[in-house]
C-alpha cells in the first residue's frame, strides 16, 4: 500500500532471503539454519544483499524488515551513493496478537501476497487466486527465538531513529487499512 502510493520500490530482506533458500543459491545455503531457527542472519550477508539493491534505486525506496539491529542502521547512513533513510516506520503490536497473526499468517506462492487465516480451511490468495501456503519458521519454536533476538536486537532502534526525529511508531493492532491510513495521515502532513 505504502509502495502504491508512493510509487517506489520495496526490498522485504526476509521475502528475498526465503526464496534464496528455496532455490538453494550459495547465500541460500548459508541463511537456511539461521531462519529455520528464527535467529539473525549475520550483519555483513544482510548488508551485502541490501546494498546491491539500493544502489540501482535512483527514486527511493522502502525497506521491509531492514535494518533489524543497531549495526545495520548504522550503516545504512552511510553507504556509498545512498541517500539516508528519511522515515523510519514502527508498528506497534502486543505480543499475544504477533503471535496469533504469526500461526495463521499464510503466503500466496504466486504473487508473494500475505494473509491471515482464521482457520486452517483452504483459502485462495485474494489477489490473484494462487494457493497458500504457511512459512516453514511460522512455528511456535522459531517465533520465541525470533521475537527475543526483536527484544535484544531491533528494539534499541526505536531510541536511535527517535533521536534523529524520523521516527513514526504507529498503532499496528488494527486491520491493515487502518494501519495504512495512519501512516498515510502522517505522510500526507508532509
Ligand atoms: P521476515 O520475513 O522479515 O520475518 O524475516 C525472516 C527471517 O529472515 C528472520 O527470522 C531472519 O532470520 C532473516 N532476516 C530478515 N531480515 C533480516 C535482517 N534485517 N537482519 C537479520 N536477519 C534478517
């Protein structure tokens, strides 16, 4: 929605990591373990991978997932022939909620789409009708590790990009539309 009305780009570090281990890619080889157990993939593999990325982006761009800890942050305000990040958006959401959304989150194996299911009856994507299916780390085991490397790792972001005042912390508990139009209020401010 953010991309639409933007019109730029979008990099989701986590989408293009799951399909490097899905076609099993040298970097696919090397992240498998890390996301299966829900832990970080190392600064330097995920830096590498963002920064081929964003310098073929002339006209902006928005990063989901990126950056994830202090480290990658940092040097992401300073990479070569890279403008630094001007809006830094968090959603807030309680963690008994994340975890719902987590067991009945569901990925359309066509168009990438993301849904949530109430119930584990086979549904088609809304979008474009392709089948669903659950990501493999969606498993209660893999959401602790991952939801307490959030705790240690993510959450001190809050502080860096609050200090350099381009930090938006968002209500993320209500329906996606909603969400949307929060931040669309803020960017529409200007
Ligand atoms: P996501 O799709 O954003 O939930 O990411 C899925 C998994 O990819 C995470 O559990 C991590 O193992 C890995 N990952 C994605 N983005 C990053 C990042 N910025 N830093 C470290 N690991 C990441």
């Amino acid at each position: 929605m953010i991309t639409e009305l933007l019109g730029i780009p979008n990099l989701g570090t986590g989408n293009i990591l799951r399909k490097e281990v899905e076609s099993q890619t040298d970097l696919g080889k090397q992240v498998e373990g890390y996301l299966t157990r829900g832990e970080y993939v190392p600064d330097a593999l995920i830096l590498e991978m963002v920064r081929g990325w964003l310098v073929e982006q002339a006209d902006g761009w928005l990063l989901d997932g990126f950056p994830r800890t202090l480290a990658q942050a940092e040097a992401l305000e300073d990479l070569n022939g890279v403008e630094a990040p001007t809006l830094a958006i968090a959603l807030d959401v309680g963690r008994e909620e994340i975890e719902k959304r987590m067991m009945g989150r569901r990925e359309c194996e066509d168009c990438g789409n993301t849904v949530t299911v109430k119930d584990e009856k086979f549904l088609d994507c809304p979008h474009c009708g392709g089948a669903l299916r659950k990501r493999s780390d969606d498993v209660l085991e893999s959401f602790k590790v991952r939801f307490a490397n959030y705790e240690e790792l993510t959450l001190p972001l809050f502080d860096y990009y609050e200090a350099k005042g381009n930090l938006l912390r968002v209500n993320g508990s209500f329906l996606p539309d909603a969400v949307f139009q929060s931040i669309k209020n803020h960017l529409d401010k200007g």
